[in-house]
C-alpha cells in the first residue's frame, strides 16, 4: 500500500459530485501529510465505516489536534510520523442540475 504525503482531489469536469482517494479503497496516511481541500468542496476522513472528521477548503497539515482520534490508531511512531490507514471523500458542494435520474418504467406510489 502506497504513502501519501499530500491528498488532494481537483474535479477538473466539473461533474463529480464525490470522489474517494485513493480511489480503489483505504490508504496509507501519516500524520503531517498535508490535506488540500479545494474552493467548493469538503472532505470527510472516513476508517472502519466510521467518519472521523471533516475539512473546508484550504491546506491541513494532520495531526491528532485536528483529527484528536489518530492518537488512539497510531502504531510504532516512523521518525515523528505516524502512519494509519484512511479513506478521505472529497464531497463537492455545488448544486448538480439537469440530472436524469429515473426509470423507465413508472414507479408506484400509494400513499394512504
């Protein structure tokens, strides 16, 4: 499993309304990578099912004062570092119009 120092997610067609990086499950994270979260967007820590905390916009640098349950999810310390696995969901906040949600056929509803 890689390592990622910086973790970041920039839409460039504008249509994604949530990615998760890595893209293909959990990953490698330390404490002191830096975390930038793009203008329009937030991004939730995520371990386990569970979401530890989230991000507005900016550059986070991570530690447990920020996210205060890495503490307990550190393993043997990496030169001041210490590793843990996560998943991050950039979540976009902008409003997504004109989508063609449906089916074809007509879903019934009874309503009493």
């Amino acid at each position: 499993m890689a390592m990622f120092d910086v973790i970041q997610y920039q839409d460039r067609t504008g249509q994604e309304m949530v990615m998760r990086f890595p893209p293909n499950g959990p990953g490698e994270f330390n404490t002191g990578s830096q975390l930038i979260v793009q203008e329009g967007q937030v991004a939730v820590f995520f371990r386990d099912g569970k979401a530890l905390d989230t991000f507005g916009p900016g550059r986070h640098t991570l530690t447990t004062q920020n996210i205060p349950i890495l503490s307990s999810l550190m393993s043997i310390p990496f030169g001041g570092r210490s590793p843990f696995t996560a998943s991050v969901y950039f979540v976009s906040l902008k409003t997504f119009t004109d989508l063609k949600w449906g089916t074809k056929e007509p879903i019934v509803f009874r309503d009493s």
